[in-house]
C-alpha cells in the first residue's frame, strides 16, 4: 500500500529554488519506495499569514497520521531571514495531528558583524531549537554533531545529505587520462561582495595553474556568473586561458557542463554534504578541489575531493595545478566521487534512508 507524505515549502526563491528541486527529485526518488510525496507551499508572502495559515488548517484537516516534510531556510519564511513565525504553521500541523519531520537546509545561523546580523543569528537560532521541540523528526543536512549551536542528541534527529538537483545518467562519459587543454570548471557564484571575493580566487587559482599547464579553458556557469563575465575577461587577459560563461542552465545543460570538465573549482565557502553545486560535481565523476571549513565532514572525506585551508592562500592554486598536471591522481578522484556518489548522494540512497525513516 502506498503511503502518503507531503512536502511543505515555504516562499519560493528565484530564479531558481534549489529546495523545491530537492523536493521533486526526492519525490520520484520516493515512488519506488511505495510513498507518495506531494508538495505544498504557504504563500504566505502573497496572501499574508493569516490567510495562509488558515488555508493550511483547512488543508491539515485530512493529514492526521501523514508525514509532513517541513522544509526549512531562513529566508523561505522570512523576508529579512528573521524567521520566527516558521513556528506558527508547525504548531498548525501539531494540532491537526500529522507526523512533522523539519528538514533543515540552512542548519547554521547567518554570519555578519553588525549588530543586526548578530539579533539575526539569535532570532534564528532560537527558531531552529524551538523548532526541533515541536517536531517529531528532525533531518539534518550536515552531520549534528559539526552543527555550531549543538543540538542536544536525541533519537529523533538524523542525518540525510542532500543529493544533486540535476538527472545523473547511468552511464557517464568518461574524460580521456591524457588532454591536451584541460578544463577547469565553476558552478554558480555567490551574489554581492561574496561574488568578488570569490572571482579573485578563481582568477588567482587559473593564472597559477596557467603557468604552470599552458593552455587551459575556464567554464563558469549558474546563477550570478554573467555578472562576473567582465571581470573574469579583463583578469586573464594575458593569460592562455579560454574562457566560456553560462548563466543559469536547464539541469540537462549543467550535467553536460560538468562531464566536459576535468576539475570543479570550489570557492562558495567550505563545502560539505548540503552544497548542492559541489555535490553536483561529484555526481558527475568530476575531481572537486575545495575549501574544509566546520561543516567539512564523512561522507565528503571520502569523496574524490582534494581539501585546501582557506587560512593557506596559497593551497588552493597549486592544489588546482597539481591536479590537473596528474592523470593518475585524477582518475582515483573520479572513481572515488563515482563510488560516493552512489552509496550516499544519490537520490535512490538518499530515499531509502527517508523511507527507512517515515515507514517506522
């Protein structure tokens, strides 16, 4: 007999909302599983929070007994990432008598210096603890115990990575051990002054890997990339790069970006098992060089991922060097994303632990 569960999100970010994509590939991964995933949104950045709570009553009337996946980000349930009214819809369901389970895609408060940014982290974390009383799970996308504001243990929270947004085929292209011009590829760039620091990286890191590899081609594509087309031109400009960039892609696109590539370049922050562009890489088999930072943690060690200190300016551009000068060492990377990939990333592991988690 198939189960009934229901995704619910909550303002739908733009141009693309990597949590509504999650849910899709979640929900036909879950088909096979015998439960049925449908997905819901509380507009309530269109009608307001009354109306929409109150429609979410009237929807929660029939849910008693039914798995609720209620998907959590700051900014889903708050303009400003102040989300303390993500509360209200999770005490709407606990009356009506559904199973919540909150799914955190953001699991850290927002960084900052400004006084502001520090009564955001509060009001965040307070949230997120207060939230983790009133559910019945908790699924975390990162490991809990690297989580900064510790939640305490309990059997009712777990952990779950996230898997790539993108239709991985079966059968991947392989990239030839010997190139002759290699290919050094970016997924997606970080919006505002993030975006700048992290063009500059790129442009350290190729110029280096430049000098000492001769010709290469740099692919950049995603969201915010076109911004950053101008300077990315003018910064290698006398350097023997060849440079392509991409905005946002269909995931079909992405997918035969990435396979094209020999080397993902990682500079959105440290990465860990809830980064969906890096991820996305080794999905597609491609060596990913990296910063570690807190989060950094199993099953991405055990990934074909080559980690660098974000403390040692000088790791990332000779790590990117090195391995594009080594096809041995690029090779054993590949299998090892491949191998990851399958066991933990991929969306049919990824189901089984959900069903594992919403059959018991």
């Amino acid at each position: 007999m198939t189960q009934r569960a229901i995704a619910l999100l909550g303002r739908k970010d733009e141009p693309t909302d990597a949590v509504e994509e999650y849910c899709r590939y979640l929900s036909a991964a879950l088909q096979p599983q015998d439960i049925q995933l449908e997905i819901r949104r509380l507009p309530w950045d269109t009608r307001g929070w009354s109306e929409a709570l109150q429609g979410l009553r009237l929807q929660a009337a029939t849910w008693r007994g039914t798995w609720v996946l209620v998907q959590y980000t700051a900014l889903a349930w708050s303009e400003r990432g102040f989300p303390q009214r993500f509360l209200r819809p999770l005490k709407v369901l606990k009356a009506a008598g559904a199973c919540i389970a909150v799914v955190f895609h953001d699991v850290e408060p927002y960084p900052g210096t400004r006084l502001i940014d520090a009564f955001r982290r509060a009001i965040q974390v307070r949230t997120m603890r207060r939230a983790l009383k009133i559910a019945d799970l908790a699924v975390f996308t990162i490991p809990p115990e690297k989580i900064s504001w510790r939640p305490a243990p309990d059997t009712h929270v777990t952990f779950v990575p996230v898997g790539p947004n993108l239709p991985i085929p079966a059968e991947l292209p392989t990239r030839p051990a010997q190139i002759e011009v290699p290919t050094i590829g970016v997924f997606s760039i970080t919006g505002g002054e993030a975006g700048a620091r992290e063009t500059q990286l790129i442009l350290q890191s190729v110029r280096h890997a430049a000098q000492q590899r001769g010709q290469l081609r740099l692919s950049v594509f995603g969201r915010h990339a076109e911004l950053r087309e101008q300077d990315l031109r003018n910064g290698l400009r006398d350097f023997p790069v060849e440079l392509s960039v991409d905005g946002v892609l269909n995931p079909a696109q992405v997918v035969e970006r990435l396979t094209a590539c020999d080397v993902l370049l990682f500079v959105r922050g440290a990465i860990s098992s809830r980064r969906g562009s890096a991820l996305a890489g080794i999905a597609c088999g491609v060596p990913v060089i990296a910063y570690a930072g807190s989060e950094t943690a199993q099953p991405i060690t055990e990934a074909g991922v080559v980690l660098v200190s974000p403390l040692v300016p000088d790791e990332l551009p000779h790590a990117l060097a090195r391995v594009l000068s080594d096809p041995e060492l690029r090779t054993a990377l590949r299998l090892k994303n491949l191998t990851v990939y399958s066991e933990q990333f991929s969306w049919l592991a990824i189901a089984k632990h959900f069903a594992a988690l919403l059959k018991r």
